[in-house]
C-alpha cells in the first residue's frame, strides 16, 4: 500500500501533504495533552512494531504480495492521535532510507496508513468493545474486526487515490500520466486483495496480541482517557 | 518482568523472521505489490511506461533501496535476508530515536 513517486500527479500528492500538515499539527497538540512519560518507550515501540511488521510481505502464489500494517493495535494501546505520529514516522524512514514509498507521496500514504487506517480501527474497536470486560473475548474479536475494517478502509482509499489518477492526467491519445490504471480495476485490485487476504493477517495480528495483553498486562487494554 | 521488555523481545524476534517477508514471496512466485511496479513491469503489464511516471519514479535515490545495499540486486536470498535483516535493525534504531525525541518533547513531565 506504499504508493511510489510517479504514480500520483502533483496535485493528489500536494493535496495530501496539505490535509496531513493539519492532521500532524493537531496529533502533536492532542498527543501532548495525553501522552504521559512513561508512555513514550510505547510510542517508540508502536512506531518499531508498524515498521517492522510491514516488512513481512504475504504473498499471494503467482500474484502480488502485500503486508499488515500493525497499526491499528498501536491505535488500540496508544490511542488513534499517538498511532498516528508513530505510524507516521516509520513511513518517513520506509520512504527516505528504503525507498519503501515515495516522497512525493509521503503526504498520501500517511494519509493512508497513519491517519485513515488507525482512525478506522480505534472508532470500531471502541465500539464493539464498549462496557466489555477487560478479559472478555468481545474485546478479542472487536480487535480483530477493528484491524480488519481499519486496512481496509485504508486499501480503498490507496485504490481512489490510484484509480482517479487516469481521469486527471492523460495524454490527448488517451495514454495515462501516471497510475495507468483507472478507478474500476484499482478499486477492485486493491480492495480485492485486502478483502480476501492481507485485512486478515492485519486482523489476527490485532487480535493475538489483545489477547496476549488481557493475560499479560490488562491495564493496558483498559477503558481509560488515551492520546 | 515488564510489559515494555517483552514487547522489545517481540521486536527482536520480528526482527530475527524477518527474511520471511522476502523468502516466502520469492518462494511463490509473487510479484510487485499492486501499484508499486518498475517502469519495466509497467511496461509489460500495459505496453507503455507514463510520461509523468517516467520523469517522476526516479526522483528520489534511497541510499538502501528495498531493505538491501545498493548493487546487491543480483545477490542470492541469503545475502538478501542478512541486508534485510541490517535493514530492519538500522530502520528500527532510526525510528525509535526519533520517537524517542517526539515522545519526550510532547510527554508531560512526572509520571
């Protein structure tokens, strides 16, 4: 889900870096207001844990491959504002170091991956879990549809961003300028695969580790004011 | 033992499988992600590479692209798993420091 350079024209890359700016400012001012010291080694691991994660490609036999992108559970642990920041910064160095991501479209797939998708996910963890128990199976099972929900609205965003490319940019014999792909067959390629198979591995990931957590450290999971 | 060690050790380990992530597709033959071809692949799947693609893929030079060094390209995947594995350790020392630094910026102080 990592969108390359050349693959947005510099109107949808500039127009997201103009909706992230915004978005950056405003995770900084609320993760103040919440983040206590001691959280911050967890903001640290959020951010290690999405990076690494990410480098465990799925494939799909013969086709193409993609990963989870873990954060979803960091916004679960940390809350969405603090998942955000974290998940945006190992986007920045997938993108600088390894070219995991262009930086024309850093604005995008932190859009994408670091704002969309933890949003997603916390608002439908919230509320399938409300008033459940900390040790009950009902917080299991709403982590995994949470991270399930969370990369998948992420995916069909990543495919609108792809798939309007063609309408906005192409040559007078109809030759596209960037994403050759139109609206139809991006959509359907990129919610295809996250449907069937990668919003799964995001989901059980999700999952064990709530679950682990609930034996392991319940406060975590606990209903509580978070960043 | 602390919850925050345990998640380290968790990292470590992730770290440790990481070559999976490039072994198991090369085992299976997959490709590309969807949308994250070369211009060459771009040129197999629809016969022309676009105009804009052509003057923006190759704007910026990631000093290790695709978790590898540069040049390893041709390397056998046990040379690629060890730079990925480099990869993931230098990555990770990078983005927690950074986090760190944002961490202890915004955190309030006391607890």
């Amino acid at each position: 889900m990592h969108i390359p350079d050349g693959y947005l024209g510099p109107p949808t890359s500039g127009l997201f870096y103009v909706i992230m700016v915004p978005v950056w400012a405003a995770a900084s001012k609320f993760v103040k207001k919440t983040l206590k010291a001691s959280q911050v080694p967890l903001l640290a691991i959020g951010a290690a844990f999405s990076f690494v994660i990410m480098m465990f490609n799925v494939p799909i036999p013969g086709g193409s491959t993609g990963h989870a992108v873990g954060g979803v559970l960091v916004a679960i642990l940390l809350g969405p504002w603090a998942a955000c920041i974290a998940i945006t910064v190992a986007l920045v160095v997938q993108a600088l170091l390894f070219g995991d991501g262009g930086i024309t479209a850093i604005g995008a797939n932190c859009f994408n991956m670091a704002f969309v998708l933890p949003f997603a996910g916390y608002y439908v963890y919230k509320a399938i879990s409300h008033n459940a128990p900390v040790d009950s199976n009902r917080r299991v099972l709403a982590a995994g549809i949470a991270g399930y929900i969370g990369i998948n609205v992420a995916a069909l965003f990543a495919g609108v961003e792809f798939g309007v490319q063609p309408l906005l940019h192409h040559t007078a014999n109809g030759q596209a300028l960037y994403c050759p792909y139109g609206l139809n067959i991006a959509i359907s390629a990129m919610s295809g695969e996250y449907l069937l198979i990668f919003g799964w591995i995001e989901a059980i990931v999700t999952a064990l580790v709530v679950k682990y957590l609930q034996k392991q450290a319940p406060n975590m999971i606990q209903e509580k004011g978070r960043a | 033992m602390k919850i925050t060690t345990k998640f380290w050790m968790g990292i470590v380990v992730l770290i440790l499988l990481s070559p999976l992530g490039l072994i198991l597709p090369a085992h299976f033959k997959a490709g590309s992600a969807w949308g994250e071809w070369s211009a060459d692949e771009i040129q197999k799947l629809t016969g022309y590479v676009p105009q804009g693609f052509a003057k923006l893929a190759g704007l910026w030079n990631a000093p290790m692209p695709d978790y590898a060094f540069r040049g390893w390209e041709e390397k056998g995947l046990s040379y690629l798993s060890f730079a990925y594995i480099l990869s993931a350790i230098l990555g990770i020392f990078i983005i927690v420091a950074i986090a760190y630094l944002i961490g202890k910026l915004l955190a309030s102080k006391g607890d």
